[in-house]
C-alpha cells in the first residue's frame, strides 16, 4: 500500500502545539534533591516533527508565544535551529499571574529509580491557540502541506485549543491534506468535559488518515471497546490490540493506517522496545528489542516522527514501522526529548543493530 500525498506544497509536515520548556536534573538525579538543571524547549508535537526537519523536509508549526518573554526567544531560536517555521500570534503577558509558557519538571530516573515528571501548566499561553489568528485558506490553500499532525495534548487543553484543531483538521481535509491524529489522552484534562471532548476527538478521527494510540487512548477518547483480558505475552497482546482495531475500522472506515508502540521496562536505562502498525488488512509487528536508554522522555513522539518521515518519503509500510522503531530508539539515546538524526543512515543503523563506530 502506498500513501498518496499532495505535490507542490511549500511544507511536508504541520503541526499545532503549545511551547515549554523542560528542566532536567544533571547525571540522573532526582528533581528535589538536584541544584543544577538544563533547560530545553519542548513540546510532544515538535518532538514528533523534529525527525522530518532534521532529515531536510520542510516542517512548519502553529503555536503562540508570550510576548518580550525571554522564554519565548529561547523557544523561537530552538525552533529556527531545528530547522523549523514557526507561526503564530504574540499574547501580552498581562500582569506578573498572567500568561507564560509551561514547564515540564522531569526527573530521567536511574536503574532501578523509574522517572518522574511533573508538567506546570498554569497560565499556559498556548491554551489561547485560536483559529482567528492563523490565515487557514493562505496555510493550506496557497501555501500547501502534505501531512498535519494533531495530537490530542493540543485537542484537550482547552475549548479554544479544541475548536483550534478541528478547524485545522476541517481545513487539512478541505484542501486534500493528509491527517495524522495521535490520541494521546490524559485524564486530568478530561475532568468534567468528557461528553465535549469525545464529540471533538470523534470528528478529527472521523478525517483522520493515520491514527495512533495504545488500548487506552482508543477506549477513553473515542469510545471503542478495548481488548478482551489474555495473557501478558506478545502474541496474546497482538490478538487483543488487532481485535480492537478492526472495530476502530468499523467506526472510522477513513482511516488507513493505524500504529502503536510496544513497551516493557526492564530498567529506567534498559527497554524492551517494540511497534505495530496496520495498514489495509496488514499488519507489521516488531517484536519488542532490548535497546540502551539515557532519558526515556519523547521516545513514542519519535516513533510517530520517524512513521510519518517514511510516509512522506514513499517508503513501504514494513519501513514505515522499521524506521519509526529505530528513530523512537534513537531518541532515548538523547538528553533531548526529540529526536537529532545525522542522516538517514544513522537511524537505518539502529534499526539493523549496527553500533559499531563510523569513521
């Protein structure tokens, strides 16, 4: 199977996001007994988007910054370095409880000490992500994209955030882009607006081309019914996860490519690292790996880069999976939450298990 995309667009990947920055303590230490830190923008769908941008496509986000924020200049410089376009409005900071950019208080974990991660949300700016502030018709009409990528981080934060994304995803499928839609749930932004946001969720799918999610993500956000109890082996997970899937295909027939990641912790620094994605009535499975982790922190985000890198590139869907696998393992490599490929071959090299040195 093959993914047709638009030619002749100005950019191969979109994505929509609120900006922040990670705090990290150094060598592995826990957070609250740490005094040096390193600091690093960051956002899941950046990291997601960081694969193509590294690799030489064209990526563009859609965000919003805090206007004379030092953050914010750290953040669009990081950006630009990454080879990216970066959109979006400047909001007036307000009085000193007003708006800024969120942080994310990460403890990597160590051996047997799993991570800890703790996001600050308040006064997040990008909660005010609205559509009244991207020229949609120029974006997708004009300008042209091959892929958008929406995550349900973005799609939840807020009722702005939400109507936001859906007219991203009204306007991707209005000019013949291809959608990719990560579920991503989380609880604590679904408190009291579970019936406001399944309706939002249940019409991106509804357009979506690519869809990513573990059991959980499908069942909370989108109502479908999980996988019947087996056992903790692969086969019995895959059994599970095909079954819930081909009822994810009833619901949403649009769809033609769904993908997962498989994860055991062995250690916080070692993982048995695996994927699935189904394509048509295939299914590609790498059974999970041992692979070395530095910071587990982006390892799924790069999984769904390095999908959508293949995609955009023409590859076959076994590669699809391949390369998405290896550039997730990449990122676990990295102090970075995002992937930082060389070349295309230092991924293809993680995939076949080639960590010999290259001179």
């Amino acid at each position: 199977m093959s993914m047709e995309l638009k030619s002749d667009c100005a950019y191969s990947l979109l994505v929509a996001t609120s900006m922040g920055v990670r705090l990290t303590p150094e060598s592995g230490q826990p957070f609250h007994c740490s005094d040096t830190f390193k600091i690093q923008v960051t956002s899941a769908e950046t990291n997601v988007a960081s694969v193509a941008s590294y690799l030489g496509l064209p990526v563009k986000v859609l965000t919003t910054f805090v206007k004379d924020s030092p953050v914010a200049r750290l953040i669009r410089d990081n950006l630009a370095a990454r080879h990216m376009t970066a959109e979006g409005p400047e909001v007036e900071q307000g009085d000193p409880w007003g708006y800024r950019h969120q942080f994310n208080l990460a403890d990597s974990g160590a051996g047997s000490r799993g991570p800890r991660v703790q996001n600050d949300r308040a006064g997040e700016v990008g909660r005010t992500l609205n559509v009244k502030d991207f020229d949609l018709e120029r974006i997708f009409g004009k300008e042209g994209v091959q892929i958008v990528h929406l995550s349900g981080l973005i799609a939840a934060l807020s009722p702005d955030t939400g109507r936001f994304c859906l007219d991203i995803a009204r306007a991707a499928k209005k000019y013949g882009s291809r959608i990719s839609f990560d579920l991503n749930h989380r609880a604590s932004f679904w408190i009291g607006r579970e019936e406001e946001l399944h309706d939002i969720f249940t019409e991106i799918a509804g357009v979506s081309d690519i869809l990513i999610g573990n059991e959980e993500d499908f069942q909370l956000c989108l109502g479908i019914e999980g996988p019947e109890a087996g056992g903790a082996d692969l086969a019995a997970k895959l059994d599970g996860f095909k079954g819930m899937i081909n009822r994810v295909k009833e619901a949403y027939p649009t769809t033609s490519v769904y993908a997962t990641t498989l994860r055991e912790v062995v250690s916080a620094n070692c993982h048995r690292w695996g994927g699935i994605v189904a394509e048509g009535d295939h299914w590609h499975v790498v059974e999970p790996r041992d692979i070395g982790v530095v910071d587990r922190i982006g390892g799924g985000d790069g999984f769904v880069g390095g999908l959508l890198y293949a995609i955009l590139k023409g590859w076959t869907p076994e590669q699809w999976l391949q390369f998405g696998w290896a550039s997730g393992a990449l990122v676990t490599t990295l102090l970075t939450d995002y992937a930082q490929p060389a070349d295309e071959e230092q991924i293809w090299s993680i995939w076949e298990g080639n960590a010999r040195v290259k001179r």
